[in-house]
C-alpha cells in the first residue's frame, strides 16, 4: 500500500485533533481490506474480483469528526456483530455518493445512492455497503454525541435515502462535495470551525427529514419533548436554568418533566449539562473566541463557578479546559 500524507496521521478515529490531508492507495485487494478497518472502524470487505482490484482514501481528521473520500473498484463492506463488539466508540457515517452507484442496508431497510444522494448509518448496529462497480464517494464520521439529535432519533433515518437533488440535500450535498475536493484547505482552527458547520448542516438535514419542527397531533410526547429541548437549547446561558423553571415554563409538573426525559434514555439535568459542555467545547476550539479566557466561555454557557466547569470538562473530555484549548492546531 502506497502511502502519502502532508503530515503523519494515526489512521482511523481515534486522532481526535487536526491533522494533515492523508492520502493510501491500495493495489490489492489484502491491502484495501486492511485499510478499511483502518480508516473507519473493524469491517469485513469483499470482492468478486480482487485480482484486477485498486482502491484510494483521501482523508482528514478534525476534532473526531473524520472526512474521507473513497474511490475504489466495485466490492461490499459488512458491519457484523462480532466486529461491533471490537468497538468502544460509538459513530454515526454519513455516506454522500459522488460517483457510481452504492447501496446501504441497516435496519431493515435499504437506500440505493445515485450521485448527490446521502445516508447516514449506525456503527454499533449491523450494516452492509454495497458498490457493484466503480465509485466515488465520501464519508463524514463522528461520535454519536457530537450532534444534538438523540441516537434513537437519527436512528430512524439510517439507511433512507436523502436525495440530492431536492430539498436541502440540494444545498448540503454541493457543499459536502467541496468539503472533500478541498481537504488540504481545512488546516487550523478554521477547519475544525467548518467541520463543525458541516455538522450542524447535516444535523439540520436531519431534522427536516424528521419534521422535528412540525407538531403532530398524533404524537404529542414528541412534539412536547421538541419543544423544551428547544427551549432548554436558547436558553442554555442562564445559570438559572433548571427542571422546574422548565416545567413551569411548560405548564407541566416536574415530575411529568423529569418522566418524558427518562423515557428519552435521560435525564434533564443531565441533557443541560451535555449540551452546554458541548457548547463550551466549541467555543474553545473557535478562532473567534481565541482571546476570551476559559471562565468567561464556561459563563456564556451557564457554567458560574470555574472550578466546577473544569472537573466535569475534564471527565466529560480526558483533559481540562485549558489543554484541550492548546492542543487547537
């Protein structure tokens, strides 16, 4: 396997900070099953003809969210239960087709991609990637928790196709594609700013796909749930936030509050400290807010007493806040 990289790059996800645009070909096919796994998470990879087979990965890795583009000969790529096992962490793949024809199969379902076309699939549940001949495509992994969506949420878009050619995917799909032809352009702190935009893009996609914003009279749970995580998400700043401030906002009980989220997998306090950490996460990484101390990010996001902020930032992220703002490249 022919190798060539600006700068060396552990592959696969777990180089959690920036790095240079990493380019391996493989002119066999051991070599490409190999570099899959590496690239991506444990994978099974076949092929129907793997003697004539030639395949290359085009990737950059910005603060655990991995963009990689694919170009390779036809072959299928199987996530089994075995493998998953393999895994700690937890990605969601967001598979945009630029080339070729692939399909997706997760749950049940099934996506056939034509060129433009996404999908986006689970890593901790079984999935198979199927690409009868040549293709081009590029692939956005990231932790679970680095989109405000719940898992059970986005779990039911996994393998449905999002076409490219209407709705949002017309506007997300064209940007995506630019992301990946201009990897080497994604260096700093302003590529991880963009990756970043790129997630917020797809997690708007997301929900449109979703209609999280419509209220449905069939399912009020729902609607009601939307509404306060919308309401906790504008007013993450106030330190005065809280689950019956909440409630009482909502002209509910803070039992019936505290019920909803624990049928989500919750709970509310821990919600509102999930995403303010990861508003403060952000921030930090941000060249816009390069200049601000430590304190004054963990005060915009509600987080009074500094000290605490820094205890749960480090057991939330391995490391403190401070740390985690140096080792921005």
């Amino acid at each position: 396997m022919t190798s060539i990289a600006e700068t060396p790059m552990a592959a696969g996800p777990a180089d959690s900070r920036g790095s240079g645009v990493h380019t391996s070909i493989a002119r066999d096919f051991p070599q490409w099953q190999r570099l899959v796994t590496e690239s991506f998470v444990p994978l099974d990879v076949t092929t129907e003809n793997p003697d004539q087979f030639q395949g290359r990965m085009r990737s950059r890795v910005l603060d655990e969210v991995s963009i990689v583009e694919v170009t390779a000969k036809g072959h299928t790529v199987f996530r089994t239960p075995h493998l998953i096992s393999r895994s700690d962490r937890m990605y969601f793949k967001l598979s945009l087709q630029i080339s070729g024809t692939g399909m997706l199969i997760q749950d049940n379902r099934e996506a056939v991609l034509v060129p433009g076309d996404l999908a986006v699939y689970d890593t901790h549940r079984p999935y198979s990637l199927i690409f009868d001949d040549d293709f081009r495509s590029m692939v956005l992994m990231f932790p679970h928790d680095l989109i405000e969506l719940p898992v059970d949420t986005v779990g039911q878009l996994t393998a449905v196709r999002m076409a490219g050619n209407s709705g949002l995917g017309k506007m997300i799909s064209p940007f995506l594609v630019q992301l990946t032809e201009n990897l080497d352009q994604l260096s700093g702190a302003s590529g991880l700013r963009m990756a970043h935009n790129a997630l917020d893009l797809v997690t708007t996609m997301f929900a449109a796909e979703l209609n999280l914003g419509r209220e449905t009279s069939d399912n009020p749970h729902r609607a009601l749930v939307n509404k306060i995580r919308d309401f906790i998400e504008v007013h993450l700043g106030d330190p005065e936030l809280s689950p019956a401030a909440i409630a009482t906002e909502h002209f509910i009980s803070t039992r019936h509050l505290h019920n909803l989220f624990q049928s989500e997998g919750t709970t509310v306090a821990h919600w509102i400290r999930t995403r303010r950490l990861e508003h403060c996460r952000r921030d930090l990484r941000d060249p816009i807010h390069q200049h601000r101390p430590v304190a004054a990010i963990a005060s915009r996001w509600g987080f009074i007493d500094a000290a605490h902020f820094s205890r749960i930032f480090r057991t939330a992220f391995g490391e403190s806040p401070s740390n985690y703002r140096n080792g921005n490249v």
